[in-house]
C-alpha cells in the first residue's frame, strides 16, 4: 500500500500544513522533485518499515498509554496561578492594548 | 577557550565555603561566549551575574545549597523566565518565555545558575542535531562529526568543558545517545521523576529531563535536585526520590550485582563500540558482578512503535504552533487554513514537518487500529519484557548507539537510517524505565563510547550506584 503524492496532501490539509514552500535543507527537493514527492517517498518507506507490527500477536493486550500506572489524577478546582495579560500579549505578531490581532479571515 | 569547568561539586563546595559564586559563573560564560562548537546559541550574560550575586549573597547570610554557583546550561526547549525559547525553529522566533520550567527553578533554588541556552535539532526530532534552525553543532572531539541529538548542544557543551552541568530531554534517547558520542555521562530518569513543565512537549507519553554531567555523581546532584511531584504536571510521579545521590563506594557497589546481557544487541555493532563492550563485561565480572543473559524479544520493534507513537503525539502536540499568539505570522492570508498552513509550512522545517504528517497518517481515521493502537499494544509487551527481565537481573548493560560518532550530512537524507541509531535508546522510553549513558573509553579511531545502564522503572538511585561503579571501572 503505496502511499501517494495525493495521500500527503491530504495528510497537509488535515495537519494545516502547506507543502513546497518552506525551506527545503536537508530534504531529497533539492534534486527538483516536489516536497510532496520526496514526503511520498520518505513516508512509503517509513511506513513500510512499521508494517512490521502486523506480524506480533497482539491479542487480548491492552494499549499502553501511561507506563507509570497513574490513572486519573484530579486536584480541587481552585483558581491558580495565570500569566499576567502583557506577558501574553507581548508574543503575539500583533496585538492592541487588550487582545491578539488577527487578519481578516471571513468575508462578513 | 579558557581552560574547562571544575566538577560541579567542587564548585558547590568551594562556593559554600566562601569562594565567589560571580567567579565561577563569569567564568562559564566566557567560556560559552567562545564557543567554537555552535553548540551555544544564546548567553545569558546579565542575568547569569545578577543569579551568581544572589547566591553569594545567600550563602553569606548562612545557607548552604547543594549546586551553589554552578553553572548549568539548557536545551533550548526549556522555558526561562524573560528568555528567548526557541526549540530551535524558526517558528518560535522571538518568542520570550513567561515562566520558568519546574526543573530549572528548582535547580536555581539549589544555587544553581543558568548561564547559556543550548543547540538542538529542531523540536527534539534528530539523532545528529542538524535540523536546528541555528545550524548543526559539531562534536567537540572531532568537529567534522556530528554530536548526536537532539540535546547535541547540551551534550557538546558538557563534554568541552564549557559547563559541568547541561539540561536535555530525551524521547527516544535524545539525552544518552549524544552523551555516548561526545563523552559525557548523560541520564534519562524515570518517566515521571522529573516534572515536564516548561518543557515544551514532543511526545508526552514519552519524554523526560534529564542531566548531562562529567560524572555520575554530578548527575546525581543534579537529578537528586530536580526530581519530585510537581503539581503543574499531572504525570509526575508522587513518590520520593530519596538515596539518589548515596553512590556508596565505588569499588563495592558491583558486588554481588547481576548484569543482564541481551545477545541480540551485538548483532550490528561496530567493532570498537563491541570491544568497549566486551571490555566492561569483563571488568564488571573481575569487580564482582554476576553476568546473566536476559531478553527484550519484542525490542527489535521498538522503532517502529516508536514512529507511531512519537509523531502521533507530536502532531497532536505541535498544533499549537499556528502563528497567531506567538512567532512570526505570514501576510494577507487568502482564508484561514491558508493562515494556518503557510505559518507552519514556513515555520517548521522538513523533519518536522515529516513527522507531523506522519503523525497525521497514523492517527487519521481508517488507520488508527493497524497503527496507532496496535503500537501502545506493541508497548505493552515492550513493558512486560522488562518486567520478566528484571526478575532475573538488578540492571541491563548493553551499548548506547551502535556506532560512534558520524561524519555530518551522512544520514541526513535518509531518515530511516536516521531513526535507527537510536535502536538501543528507544525501548527504555516506551516502558518509562531510567537509563544512562556512562562513557567507557574509546574506539580504535579515538572517539567515545558510552554504554547503557537500564534499570526498572523508580530505581533510578540503584542505577546511579551501579553507574558510579562502571564509571570507576572505566578509569
């Protein structure tokens, strides 16, 4: 199962991620095929390799997600400490005295 | 470059004695600010002499604190209040952090002072720290080499003597495997031993601070200080950590130990990590140790599951980065998926950007059972091997990275060959076991080798003990 030029896009849509216009330093595009092309290929092959999974016996094992055996850990629902608003604002691209700017993304 | 730091507890106990802790640390950041290595990328000059005051100020008025005025250095995804953090992308460009990560204050409050932030490759993803948007960081025993990765900087920073004490973090080994390359101990503890707060997040379920040191008992110091529950992190364990830097004598603490070796790990060694290897079997046996052969039988897929779950993680953990409320923002969007996409396309660079979609493929719906679930189930047994292991031993010795130290840009276009230099370093993250790289020598063309101490989960005192052992059987 192939992964294809078509496949990656769509994983970019999905991941907000456009292809083919960052910097491409370390990557197969120097050679002139698209960032989608070289990801296609280094994907496939990636992915290949992890089809090795299919072949351990896995039934009746549970999914690990916490190896340290915590499970639910709640606290009381007290208000604690919070960044002051400057320090938030300060690392925005732009913002007013109140909230972050953003640009105008909708028509109406 | 001025000559190379002292130990860490030589410059505790000298500045707890009264000798000035400003000296100490305007030392370091001499030192950091000639560093050749691009393992450095930013000094923290002003706010390193007002902390080194601070502390001899304290130690005047009566207190003795077990880092006094040592300087320390920090990967550079750790958050300082009032710095520049960066993961080294460009994507955080300019971004001044608010808060203080839970490890670095507590290591402040133990006297410490944190002098430089180092390179690494970008958001934690490389074995080679060539993906940082800073450049690559060369290898202070042969600059033609790569240090290892990603807490490269950090490890390079240590092993030059620029620091005695430098933060990593370590997902698949990005701590213990530099360590190994550059020559210098490097430890990853338990997962949940040390708070992740403020260390911004890779794969969750899977990384871990830890410290890198010229000794074992100078990472004791440094993990004896920064280990604890932490209440900003959910994760961290709520047991006490106590004994982690009781060593005891070096030359007892292998009496009596049993060793488990795993024979699959010879298997694709390079001959001089092999010898080395061989050699501290030997050693450990003459020093009273008992060798026991053990097996990982589910190891070999540990890179597998590891892409999965990693990137998996990652994906999700990386969405936050849309350039809207932090970093550099693209103009006139045509809608706002355009916004999104053309920050974080310029934003990250290509590994990251490959593991992102990575991440995306093996969450996305139709493929989570084969991949996503079928890995934590992989991990499971991962998990148990472990267990049935250390039934029948006290600690696994077996070798950090297969080879020593690569020439740079050799597996840069190869990201699979890439991800499996850490085939010995990935397993201890998916079971949450501590482990350590503790340098044994060198190979045949000079360059270090460091071995693995793994021991099961919360018995990382026991592993610092037998590590210290090692430590003294390779001088």
């Amino acid at each position: 199962m192939a992964i294809t030029v078509k496949d990656v896009n769509h994983l970019a849509k999905l991941a907000d991620l456009a292809l083919g216009q960052g910097t491409a330093s370390g990557d197969s595009t120097a050679s002139g095929e698209s960032e989608a092309e070289a990801m296609a290929k280094h994907l496939d092959t990636i992915v290949g390799y992890v089809q090795q999974l299919s072949e351990v016996d896995t039934t009746g094992v549970e999914p690990v997600a916490n190896v340290a055996g915590l499970v639910n850990v709640t606290r009381a629902d007290v208000p604690g400490r919070i960044l002051d608003r400057t320090q938030v604002l300060a690392n925005a691209a732009r913002h007013s005295d109140s909230a972050i700017l953003v640009e105008k993304v909708v028509d109406r | 470059m001025s000559g190379k730091t002292k130990p860490a507890l030589v410059i505790a106990a000298s500045v707890n004695a009264g000798a000035s802790a400003r000296t100490a640390v305007e030392q370091s950041l001499v030192r950091a600010e000639s560093d050749t290595l691009n393992a450095i990328i930013r000094v923290h000059r002003a706010r390193a002499l007002a902390a080194a005051d601070a502390v001899d100020a304290r130690v005047r008025a009566g207190e003795r604190l077990p880092l006094a005025g040592v300087p320390i250095a920090l990967k550079d995804n750790l958050c300082l209040t009032g710095a520049e953090v960066g993961c080294c992308s460009r994507i955080l460009t300019g971004f001044i952090s608010p808060y203080t990560a839970t490890a670095v204050e507590r290591l402040e409050r133990a006297g410490a002072v944190v002098v430089a932030t180092t390179n690494m490759d970008e958001f934690a993803m490389g074995s080679s720290n060539e993906t940082s948007c800073h450049g690559p960081v060369r290898n202070p025993r042969d600059p033609s080499r790569i240090p290892g990765g990603s807490s490269g900087g950090s490890a390079a920073s240590v092993a030059a003597g620029i620091v005695p004490i430098a933060l990593g973090s370590d997902t698949g080994g990005s701590i213990r495997q530099p360590a190994s390359l550059c020559g210098a101990v490097g430890m990853k503890p338990s997962y949940g031993a040390v708070s992740r707060f403020g260390l911004i997040a890779f794969g969750s379920s899977l990384d871990q601070i830890g410290p890198f040191a010229t000794s074992t008992a100078d990472a004791a110091a440094a993990l004896a200080v920064m280990a604890g529950q932490d209440a900003n992190d959910s994760t961290s364990s709520p047991r006490t950590w106590s004994g982690l830097t009781d060593l005891g004598e070096a030359a007892t603490a292998l009496r009596g130990v049993r060793v488990g070796v795993i024979e699959e790990h010879l298997a694709g060694l390079t001959p001089g990590v092999r010898a080395r290897l061989d050699a501290a079997k030997s050693a450990l046996t003459a020093a009273g140790a008992t060798l026991v052969p053990v097996s990982l039988p589910h190891e070999r897929h540990s890179v597998a599951v590891y892409y999965v779950i990693a990137t998996g993680e990652a994906s999700s953990n990386l969405a936050r980065f849309d350039g809207l409320r932090f970093g550099p923002r693209v103009d006139q969007p045509k809608s706002l998926h355009d916004l999104y996409a053309r920050n974080r396309a310029t934003g990250f660079g290509p590994e990251v950007r490959r593991r992102i979609l990575l991440g995306t493929y093996v969450l996305s719906t139709g493929y989570y059972d084969a991949y996503y679930k079928k890995a934590q189930q992989v991990r499971n047994l991962i998990c148990q091997d472990y267990t049935t292991a250390f039934a029948a031993c006290d600690v696994i010795l077996g070798p950090v990275s297969p080879t020593t130290a690569f020439k740079a840009g050799e597996k840069l276009s190869d990201p699979l060959q890439m991800y499996l230099s850490d085939i010995f370093t990935i397993a201890a993250n998916l079971a949450g076991v501590p482990a350590i790289s503790v340098p044994f020598g060198t190979d045949e063309q000079g360059l270090p080798v460091g071995l693995q101490l793994q021991t099961a989960i919360n018995q990382d005192a026991r592993l610092l003990k037998i590590a210290a052992g090692l430590e003294a059987l390779a001088r």
